[in-house]
C-alpha cells in the first residue's frame, strides 16, 4: 500500500477529493512506490495537480495537470505520471543483461584434455606446414 499524502494550496480539500486523490493514486501501486504526495492549487478558476511519487530505490517522478475541473486535473497527473514510471520500467528491463546459464556450474566443470602438439614438437620441419599436408590429400 502506497502512503498517500493530498495537500491544498488556496483550495479546501475535502474528504471527498481525498478519497479521490488516495483512490487515484492506488492505481500506481503495481509500481511499487514508497508515497505520493498529491498537491492541488487553484489560480483563477483553473485547478493544477501536482503529484511527486518516491520509489523505494529512492528516485523521485514528478507530474502536472491543469484543468478546469479539480477530479480531471487529478486525473491527467495521474496518467502522466503512470506514463512516466511505465516508461522507466521498461528502460530498466531492457538495461538488464540476459546471461546464458551454463548446463555446469564452473566449480564442476572437468579440466579440458591438452591438445594435440602442433610444429616442431609434431614431428614437422619448419618448412612444412600442416596445411601442406591437406593440400596434398584433397587435389
């Protein structure tokens, strides 16, 4: 559950657009957010909502809204905001590395077998190579 904190600014707010504001910003919680704090103001006979929402990792989302109506200013901050955290969301998982996971752990992984010496140590001259060789089995 996400502490919700709704403020007025020259506006009386009422239970009523507490609850609203609470109820909006319950929406959001699938984003797994610490608090939200709802500020509404009125400037002549427009309404603004202001919403600032701190992620438990502690990064901060701000939105605006300005509307003739108090409930749809509430609602257009809360569909900026919910804009703004799907989109960091999906930056996150795509910054994510996607290792392959090995069918062994490396601590019971075996010691790879030496190879095969090559050169001088195979029994070749320094004028011979073995590519030489193939050559001469495949015309």
């Amino acid at each position: 559950m996400i502490e919700v904190t709704v403020v007025g600014r020259h506006v009386k707010v009422t239970d009523g657009v507490r609850e609203y504001a609470a109820e909006k910003a319950d929406k959001l919680d699938r984003f797994h957010l610490k608090k939200i704090e709802v500020i509404l103001s009125s400037e002549a006979s427009r309404y603004k909502a202001e919403m600032i929402a701190s992620s438990r990792r502690g990064k901060t989302f701000v939105s605006h809204a300005e509307f003739d109506d108090l409930h749809r200013a509430i609602d257009l901050a809360v569909e900026k905001l919910e804009s703004q955290l799907a989109r960091t969301k999906g930056k996150v998982r795509e910054k994510r590395v996607r290792r392959p996971r090995s069918a062994l752990p490396p601590e019971s992984m075996e010691p790879m077998e030496p190879m095969e010496p090559t050169g001088e140590s195979a029994g070749l001259s320094d004028t011979e190579s073995p590519l030489e060789d193939e050559a001469e089995i495949n015309p």
